[in-house]
C-alpha cells in the first residue's frame, strides 16, 4: 500500500480493519487514532486497549472501513 492510498482511507470517518501478509487483523475503532509516519512508510495506530501498533506500509495487503449505518426515516 502506498502512503496516498492511506490517506484516502484516514480521510474517512469511519474504523478500520486492516489486513497484513502474516494473516494478522488488526481493527483500528476511529480514524483519529491512525496516522502515516513522517517518513510515509509506517502506519501507526491505537486499539482500543490503548496500545500503540506500527505496521510497514509494504506489508498492507486489504483496508476495510467500517461505516457509520444511517438510520431510515
């Protein structure tokens, strides 16, 4: 994944499930606690625990957003 593919998906308001190429998920609950590293090569992030994850771009295989449901009137 390239660092404008990430921005796209940080640009949403909405939590995230990111898959890397180990097989591991990891679900991020809001975008505002994701971000690009200043080099553009990292994503760092908090789960809901609190705890800081930092994952190499290159190994992002699929970004899932999780949106918002409206509700019909």
């Amino acid at each position: 994944m390239t660092a404008a593919q990430l921005r796209k998906y940080l640009a949403e308001d909405a939590a995230l499930t990111i898959r890397v190429g180990s097989g591991r998920k990891f679900y991020v609950p809001h975008t505002d606690f994701a971000m690009l590293s200043t080099s553009q090569k990292f994503l760092v992030f908090f789960d809901a625990r609190d705890i800081a994850e930092i994952i190499p771009l290159r190994s992002i295989e699929s970004i899932t957003l999780a949106r918002k449901k409206t509700s019909a009137a």
